[in-house]
C-alpha cells in the first residue's frame, strides 16, 4: 500500500512537472508572438535601416510594417475618448486632430507622446498626407500642440 502511495505522489509531481513545462513554452511562444504597440510606436519613430538618402521610403516601409496595428490603434483611440482623456479624434481633410480633456495633462510627456504616436500613426497608415495631428484643448478651443514624425510638441515647450 506504501508503494502505491509513493508512485502516485510521484506520478504526480511528474505530472505537474509536465503541465509545468508546457505552460512555460506555450507563454514563451506566446510572449515571442505579441508586438506591443509601444514596440510598433518605436519602430515608427527608430532610425531608418535604409541609406540615410531615403526617408521618405523608410517611413513608408515602417508603415508597412506596422499596418497590421491599425485595429488596436483604433481600440485605444476609442478608449481614449470613453475613458475621458479626449473628447474627440477626428480627420476632415486629410487634417486629423485630437480635442484633449483635463486628464490628458495629468498624464507624463512620455505617455502624452505615446498616445499622440498612437492618433498619428493610425492617421499616417491611412492617408500619407495626414503628417501632423493637431492637439486642441477641449475647454478652450485653443491649439496645445501637435505630432508628427519628429514627436510630440506642446506648447509652452
């Protein structure tokens, strides 16, 4: 009886073990998989791989390259708007803007240029002629900055 007790607690153990190591592999495939947006947001804004001659079609390759992201660049844009940090995200003309909300100026410059990259890029992939998003501020009407391929600008910056 001891014997059947001590190859089950070890048949067991086995059998965690392999449970074990196949959720470790299957998150690591998982993890090797996943391109965040912050990822995409630095491969749009890293230095060209091609002859510095060329900018213009090392954006395009980026955009290319990050044309897959549109649907979560759009989610987060829509969360943006429901979860107050902007009022609207719009683009008339080829012109897109953003009207920001008071928690959008609670938030650090780095996550202010992260979520403008986000409007940009979706905006960019779309329409070529759309390189800048202008920020206005909601209350007020008036213009509190802008993005483009050369990162955020507030002003009073």
């Amino acid at each position: 009886m001891k014997t059947k007790g001590i190859a089950f607690v070890l048949l067991l153990i086995l059998a965690v073990g392999i449970m074990a190591a196949y959720v470790l592999q299957w998150q690591q495939v998982s993890d090797d998989d996943i391109e965040t947006e912050e990822q995409a947001a630095e491969s749009v804004n890293a230095a060209p791989a091609q002859p510095a001659g060329d900018p213009q079609a090392a954006l395009e390759k980026d955009i290319e390259d990050t044309r897959h992201l549109q649907e979560r660049r759009k989610g987060i844009m829509d969360e943006m708007v429901t979860g107050g940090i902007a009022e609207r995200i719009e683009n008339p003309a080829g012109e897109p803007f953003v009207y920001v909300m008071e928690p959008f100026y609670g938030l650090s410059f780095e996550e202010q240029a992260s979520l403008m990259n986000v409007v940009w890029s979706y905006y960019i992939t779309e329409d070529r002629d759309s390189k800048v998003v202008t920020i206005y501020d909601n209350e007020t009407g008036q213009e509190v900055g802008s993005y483009s391929q050369a990162g955020l600008k507030m002003t009073g910056e």
